[in-house]
C-alpha cells in the first residue's frame, strides 16, 4: 500500500503572496506617478542673518568717513602743521626777512608748500642766483641760498650800482649791508648797462690788489679800465685782465722815464705791455 504524501495549504504562506502582490503593485503605481508628475523647480530659501546686537555695515562705513574726515583736520587744520617761520641760509646782503617775505609760505600748510614754487619765487629775487628749498613735518623749512655778491661799486652819471663776479648789474642798496666794498669804477660815458664783460671786474680787482691806492678806477667802452697817476696822466690798462702787474710797472717805469726828461704826455698806454706808448700834447 503505498503511502500519501501529505501536502498542507497553509492560508497565511497564501495571504503573504497576496499582500506582497499587491505591495508591488503599489509601488509600481506610486513610481508611474512620479514619472508622469511634472517637474516644478522652486527657488532655494536663505535664512537670513539678523544683526541683532552687531554693528550694522552702514553704521562701519560712517565711522570710516568721519574717522577719514578728522584724520584731514588733524593733518590740514592743526596750527602745528603750520609754517610760521623758515631755517634761512647763506645770506649776507639780503636779510633774512625779504627771503622768507618772497617764498611765500607764511601762515600756509606745510602739506601745500611746493618747494620749486618757493625756489622760484625767491630767485625773482635780484641778488639772489641760485635756491634750494627742503620741507620737513611738521613744519620745518630749509632755505639755503647763493648770492649775487657785489665785488665793485658802479657809477654811471648820477646812478649807483653794484656788480657781482659775474658782471651783472645790482641796484644799490640804500640801507646799511656789510658787503666789504672798497674798490669803485667810474663809467665815463654814463652807460646804462644791465652786465658787463667779468673780465673788466676781475682787472679792477688786480690793480687794486697790486696797488691798494688805485680803488677809484675809470672806463671808457672804447679803451677799458684806466686810472690818472701822481702827474694826472691817464694811464690805459685796456680790457684784458691778464698781465696786469706787467702793464702797472711798465706804466711807472715809462712815467718816471717821461717826468725825467721833462716830457708830459696826455696819456699813456699799456694797453700791450711789450709795446707801450704814449701822447704828446
């Protein structure tokens, strides 16, 4: 007899199946939703930072303008940035007073104080040649300048001049100024020169140098330097300022020759000290 095998129908092996059926038909039908939705795109919210309790960024920025504004006064509005007096320098015929009067600068920010500007303005100046200006916070200023010193008074008819080195013309100071002139040429044609040939300067100076007595000297455009002797006669010594001593001694050598042998001339010249001659009224 053959045996049966027994084959049990479990009803919850059953409902399993169907429940899992119908989960799979669930999401089937939940994943064809979704791809049939339409895509809707919104934009991302941003939370917002409250300030509460900080400084806001408009309250930093008017902090910065009025720290940038009391920065400006401090430097343009302080009296300590103030000019109110100059180191003048190298000086000696113009005071101290007219230099700093011609830069310009008193009572003015050192911040707008331009040194070119000053330079230029103080050697507008006429005994003034050359200028350098330096600046310095919180208000120091150098003026070094070099002078147009005079070497030899100058008169030409009723006027008075001065002349430096360089043969420019100066006008005569009236006031008291230290300059150490002793020497003086006397033009005999009354010129109105603005400058002459320095050569002419330099030779004053060397007869002068050679013979202290002769400090009034003359000039004619013609013959240049000469100067009457003990006996009055004009002696020329020309425009060249070489030789000098040469043309002095040939000239009192001729002199004391002339007044020996009872001869007076008008003048004589030595001009060229290795042809010297002279004029007989």
């Amino acid at each position: 007899m053959s045996r049966q095998r027994d084959v049990r129908y479990t009803p919850k092996a059953k409902t399993r199946r169907r429940r899992s059926a119908r989960r799979l038909s669930h999401t089937d039908t939940l994943e064809t939703r979704v791809a049939s939705a339409p895509l809707r795109l919104s934009p991302a919210r941003t939370t917002r930072r409250r300030w509460d309790g900080v400084i806001s960024p408009r309250i930093i920025s008017v902090l910065v303008i009025l720290g940038g504004l009391w920065a400006i006064y401090m430097l343009f509005g302080q009296p300590t940035f103030y000019v109110y007096g100059a180191d003048i320098r190298g000086n000696q015929v113009v005071s101290a007073e007219e230099i700093y009067q011609a830069a310009g600068i008193d009572s003015t920010s050192i911040f707008w104080v331009n040194p070119r500007t000053v330079q230029a303005n103080i050697e507008a100046l006429e005994y003034i040649k050359n200028v350098e200006v330096s600046v310095k916070l919180p208000a120091q200023v150098r003026i070094t300048v070099d002078e147009r010193l005079p070497q030899v008074l100058w008169r030409s008819g009723d006027r008075i001049f001065w002349v430096d080195a360089e043969g420019v013309f100066l006008p005569a100071k009236t006031e008291a100024v230290s300059t150490g002139i002793e020497l003086q040429i006397e033009d005999v044609d009354g010129q109105a020169l603005k400058q002459i040939d320095p050569r002419i300067i330099r030779a004053a100076q060397r007869v002068y140098r050679y013979k202290p007595a002769l400090n009034h000297l003359y000039y004619q455009r013609d013959l240049g330097l000469l100067y009457p002797n003990e006996q009055g006669w004009s002696i020329y010594l020309g425009k060249d300022d070489s030789n000098i001593s040469a043309k002095l001694r040939v000239a009192d050598a001729l002199a004391q020759k002339l007044l020996a042998e009872g001869i007076a001339p008008t003048y004589i010249d030595v001009r060229d000290p290795l042809h010297a001659f002279y004029d007989i009224p």
